[in-house]
C-alpha cells in the first residue's frame, strides 16, 4: 500500500509518529476509496492516544491553522486541497435512547470495531516502522471484491446502537453499487423503528446522497423493502400497489416513480429535479378514481400534488425557498408538455407554456422525457417524435414572440396614465386582455400593438384617452 500514500502530507505524519514514538494510521473512506480506485480529498487520521496533540505537531510543522473540536476529541485542517481530520482511538457504547455514544480511549482495534462497515474499517500504518502496512481485520478487502455491504460486529447491536447506519448502509449499496448482506437486510428490518431517534436533518441528508446517486432506485428499493421508507417518506409509499376492478388496473406508481427517477438521473445531476421527478405523481393515491366503463383516471394530480410539495418539504425538512418552488412547478406543469404531445401543436398552447414554465422549461422537457416508461416501443418513438415537435415548435415560438419570463409591454401604471384612472377593477381586466390576446397570437407581443389593444379595449368598456401619448 505504500505507493498509495505518497503525498509529502503521509511523510510529515510519518516522521512525527516516529519521533514521538505513536501508532498511526490512516483509516476509513480514504483507504477504501483507494482500493476502489476513487478520487478521496477526505483523510481520517486515528493516533493511538491524544489525537489533538498529534494533530497540532503536524499543523505546526506544515504551518497550517489547525482548528480543535474538544468536545468531540478532533482536529482537523485543510493542506494542498486534502481535509485531513485528527481523532484518538476510542470504543464506544450506546444508551438506548441515543445514538450518541460513551466515548473512552481505546486501541486500534477498538476504533475498527465501532466502524459502520467492513469496507470502512480498513486501515493504513503510517508509522516508520510499518508504513504502508494495511490492516484489514473483518476482511473489508475481500469485501470490496465481493461488492458487499458488511458490519464488523453483530448488525442488530450496529443498527441499534446507531440507526442512521441503516440509511448509511443503503446509501453506500447505492453508491457503489453493492449488495447489502442478508444478516444486515435482517438487522434493519428489526430495527426500524428505532429510526425514530435520528433527527429529520440527518435523515434527509442521507436521503439526498441516495437521490444524487447515478441509479438511486438502488436505494429506495432497499427503503421500502426493509420498511424505513413507510417511516422516513410515508406518503411516497403509497404510490405502491395496483388495484383491479372490471378487469382494469392501473400501473403501480412507486414503481414508474423509481424509474422516472433513474431515467432524469441519466440526463442531470440537479437535486432538485430529481426531487420533481419523485413528487410529480405524489397525488394519485388521492385523486385515483375508478370510472365505470373507461377505467382508472387521476384527474388533477398535478394539481394536488403542487400542493402537496410545500408539506412534504415541511416534514422532510428540505429547503423552503427557491428550490421548493421550483419543485412545485414542476409538478404541476409535468402533464403539459405531454398534452401537447398528444394533439396538434398550437401557437397558442405553446406560448402559454413557456410562459409559465419561463427559465425551466429545458429542466421541464427534461422530466417529461423522463415521464415515458412505457414498455410499447411504438408508443415511445411515437412519444419521442412528438416531443422532438413540441421541443422545435417551443423554439419557433421562443424565437418569433419572446415569451419566456414574459412581462407584460403595457403596465397597470400605463394603463391609468392613458385613460386618468385609479388603480382598479378595469385596470385588471385590461391586463388580462392584453396577456391574452398575446398569448393566443391576437397581437405581437410588442409595446406598440399592446398600446394600440388597450386603447381599443378601453374604449370598449367606456374609457377615454385623456393622457399623453404612451412611450413606444
């Protein structure tokens, strides 16, 4: 292992480690990372005894600002764009109602057995004496060959003692691809109710990791398998099932969700967007109805399901901002784009579109794409063909009226300096017919053909002209 800790960072440590005469070593994601050929800027450092004094000699040496967390026993600092953090061994055990552990001093075999996973509990020798020398207790190797999530100790006491490993076991299995062990499918199954103990934020952060993953489906089949999804995410749960009357079902919609999912992770790495792609049905399960003679419908989903957005970003603890509106709009205009593909394309709906979507509409194309999971390759190349349409005439329209973020050529201030009036009901209903009528292609979306259309309209309901030509 000595070719994989080069960086002069491991020499310092080493010299020092020799000098004040400690075992050292490097630990964790980073020696797991190097097996797996992976990029890591996260180094672990674990001394056997004070890790903050070590910590400060090697600051002192490479004339670093170290900063000390005493109250967890760590130190870390930032060298040549590494983030090297400093700890004492230590072992560890758990009170029922907490997953924060009794921390005492301990070995290095000690500080192996509290890692969360085999793979994770690799270490590195950085002491002179045995520099490079890996020690792999649990057979995290062969682990990593077999591509298999693992705990060193009993996965019932692991998970207990600390439930958010539950959702770190399934965020590495996503991750990388792994297998989780059966005994530890088992072990989160008896556990999941002590999920209970770990805060929203924890839990959601996690979440987010398998959600960036490049096939998260990966993930939120272990979820809703092991049953931590019908505690951490309830209301996507009841997107699973399909229901038969007269024959007549409908498709299971957790499952389309998990691969809308993994087909807009194929095409963005946007958090947000792989979020809409998890809400945009989030409201069937409310709005499904049986119609005798035609089948399932979901009338109004998109609806609903934009409602919905606000509370389930509440619950999950997620950003009520920007991104949340974003993720609201994308869930209620994701059966638009789909619409037009179905019909001839008008000018009109086309417009209307990108005036609502405005800047999103690329991240909206996107999602419906996503949408098609139909099996019938017929019905996907039809679908794709009249998307590629809706995407051109979408184009065309952009082009020739400029509608996206549309602001209105004539405004309310406009409207009353024109006809000497105040604020009020007419001055609304001539707005909404200036939108309109350039939505519907009535008149160019110009200043000129809107002043023009207002004084028409105005006239129209009793106004007169009393003031000054308008700017064109």
């Amino acid at each position: 292992m000595k070719q994989h800790v080069k960086h002069p960072i491991f020499s310092i440590i080493s010299k020092l480690a020799g000098e004040q005469k400690l075992q050292v070593f490097a630990i964790g994601g980073f020696v797991r990372d190097i097996l797996l050929k992976r990029l890591s800027d996260d180094i672990d450092i674990v001394v056997i005894g004070n890790g903050i004094s070590f910590a400060e000699s090697v600051a002192r040496e490479l004339k670093v600002k170290l900063s000390v967390f005493k109250n967890f026993g760590t130190a870390s600092f930032k060298y040549q764009g590494l983030d090297v953090e400093f700890v004492g061994a230590r072992k560890e055990s758990y009170r029922l109602d907490s997953r924060k552990p009794i921390v005492e001093n301990g070995t290095l075999e000690d500080d192996q057995k509290r890692r969360d996973f085999t793979i994770n509990a690799l270490a590195i020798s950085l002491h002179p004496d045995s520099f490079g020398e890996l020690l792999d207790p649990f057979n995290g190797v062969q682990d990593l060959e077999r591509k298999l999530i693992r705990t060193p100790l009993d996965p019932v006491e692991t998970f207990s003692d600390d439930p958010l490993r539950m959702l770190r076991a399934i965020r590495f299995a996503t991750q990388l691809n792994f297998r989780i062990d059966d005994k530890a499918i088992e072990a989160i199954k008896r556990n999941v109710d002590r999920i209970d103990i770990i805060s929203q934020e924890r839990i959601t952060d996690e979440l987010n990791k398998i959600i960036l993953s490049a096939k998260p489906s990966i993930g939120f089949n272990y979820l809703f398998d092991t049953g931590l999804l019908h505690h951490i995410f309830p209301q996507m749960t009841a997107l699973y099932g399909v229901e038969i009357i007269d024959g007549k079902g409908h498709k299971d919609n957790f499952y389309h969700t998990l691969q809308v999912l993994d087909n807009i992770s194929e095409t963005t790495d946007d958090l947000w967007l792989r979020w809409a792609a998890i809400l945009h049905d989030i409201a069937k399960p409310a709005t499904k109805r049986f119609e005798p003679g035609h089948g399932w419908t979901f009338h109004g989903h998109e609806d609903k399901g934009a409602r919905m957005v606000p509370k389930i970003f509440t619950q999950l603890k997620l950003p009520l901002n920007e991104k949340m509106k974003f993720v609201q709009k994308m869930v209620q205009l994701h059966l638009r784009p789909i619409v037009l593909a179905q019909s001839i394309v008008t000018d009109s709906a086309v417009r209307r579109l990108l005036f609502e979507a405005g800047d999103d509409i690329e991240s909206l194309m996107l999602l419906c794409n996503a949408d098609i999971t139909t099996k019938n390759e017929y019905k996907v190349k039809k679908y794709r063909q009249n998307f590629e349409l809706v995407q051109q005439k979408l184009k065309d329209v952009e082009e020739r009226d400029n509608m996206r973020n549309w602001q209105p050529p004539v405004t309310g201030i406009d409207i009353m300096q024109l006809f000497g009036i105040k604020e009020g009901r007419e001055v609304g209903i001539i707005k909404n017919q200036i939108r309109e009528a350039i939505l519907e292609g009535e008149i160019p979306n110009s200043r000129e053909a809107a002043i023009n259309y207002t004084i028409t309209k105005g006239e129209e309901i009793g106004l007169k002209v009393v003031g000054k030509d308008l700017q064109i």
